[in-house]
C-alpha cells in the first residue's frame, strides 16, 4: 500500500521507461502458501491498487499496461486475475445492456425503414403508417439523440483537456481517434440528414391521410433519403 500511495504512478513509469521490470513488480503482488491442503496451495493476489486508485476511481493500470503491446506481460496472472475481475464484475453487464440497446434500436430502424415501408406501399392503412411513425419517432429521439448527448459529452469534455489529435490539416476531439466513435458519430450524421428530410414530417398538412410519406412535396427528396437510409444502415453494421 505505502508503494502505491507514494508512486501512484509507478506502472505507468515502468511501462514507459523500464518495462523489463513489470514481470517483477507484478510476481511482488503475489503470495502463495508453501503449504497445501488436499493437493491445492493458497494464493492471494494484492490487486487492489491495479482496480481502484487514490481517490476510489477506477484505475488506468490495465490501460498502461495494454498501451504497451507486451502479450507476455497481458497474460501474467495478477494481469488476467484484474481484468477478469473487472469483467465479471462491472463490464461484462455494461457491455451486455449496450450490446442489447444497440440490438433494439438496429431492429426498429430497419423496420421503419424498410419493412414497414413496403408494407405501406402494399397495402396502406392507418395501423402501419401510425406503427411507421411511432418506430421513427423513436429512432429521433432515443438513438439520434443518444448519440448527440453521448458525442456532445465527449466533445466538451475533450476541449476543456485540451486533448486533440491531428487528421490532415483538421485538429479534432481525441475521442474520435478511435474507429467506433468516428463511426457513431457518421451515424448520427445521417440520421439528423434523414431527420430533415422526413418524408412523414414533408407530407405533414397535405392531404386527408395520417402519416402518409407519399406525397408531392416528399417526392423531390424520395431518391435522397433512400440513399441516407442505406448510408445509416451501413454505419450501423461498423
């Protein structure tokens, strides 16, 4: 502990200027017993200050010791131990609920636009433009605007860092560095594009029928929105 509390930072010292000693500090984390019991020897790993910092944070162990690329070193025992700690203790559920959400709202995507659509063409009545309308509506509003919370968190959160990374001649938020947020953020793109050119929301106040998307006003951007359509859907298999 005393360690730790006065070198918060010693993996990430080692990592970057002795990374030969990592094996060493991290064989000092393990105790086993030199005795056994029915065949089996006690072993107590001392990981605290692997999984939580100073300040009750998740701590940036792991992250120091991915950045530097060693497998050897991401297969040690006190390594493997933390992670899997961290999976089957916080991330595995995250990873799970996002996993799910992204599942739903992919579904009710492609059935707005693409199920629910031909149906209408094939036999348009009031329950499949109304189904039509409530499945984009909550496309708008609970994946787009998701999203735009999420990318404007992070956004913010970049520029009070000062935290950007170079792409040609642009300075951009770090977080879009990784290939996941840049693809998200594509996504989000398209459907604010889709949003503006709403057919149900061009055809509004035309005509007597509730919720159409045919009409002469939504027929100039018929061929646009496809393609916004398609272009969203591709992003969403990124």
């Amino acid at each position: 502990d005393l360690m730790f509390e006065r070198h918060p930072d010693i993996i990430q010292r080692l990592c970057l200027d002795a990374p030969g000693l990592m094996p060493v500090l991290l064989d000092g984390l393990i105790w086993r017993s030199r005795t056994t019991e029915s065949g089996l020897r006690r072993v107590n790993y001392y990981i605290k200050h692997l999984v939580m910092d100073g300040e009750g944070e998740f701590a940036p162990a792991i992250e120091w010791i991915t950045d530097i690329e060693d497998p050897k070193l991401v297969c040690h025992p006190v390594v493997a131990r933390v992670t899997d700690l961290v999976w089957e203790s916080v991330a595995f559920r995250t990873f799970l609920f996002g996993k799910m959400w992204f599942f739903i709202t992919l579904v009710i995507f492609v059935l707005s636009q693409s199920v629910l659509d031909k149906l209408e063409e094939a036999n348009s009545t009031d329950e499949v433009r109304i189904s039509s309308f409530v499945l984009r509506v909550f496309v708008y509003l609970c994946s787009m605007g998701r999203g735009v919370a999420h990318h404007t968190r992070s956004i913010c959160r970049d520029i009070r860092a000062r935290d950007f990374v170079r792409v040609g001649v642009l300075r951009l938020p770090a977080y879009l560095a990784r290939w996941e947020e840049s693809a998200a953020l594509c996504l989000n793109f398209m459907q604010f594009l889709m949003f503006c050119f709403e057919p149900i929301l061009h055809c509004l106040g035309h005509g007597t029928v509730i919720f159409q998307q045919h009409c002469h006003e939504s027929e100039r951007f018929h061929l646009l929105y496809t393609v916004l359509s398609a272009t969203a859907t591709l992003f969403y298999f990124l």
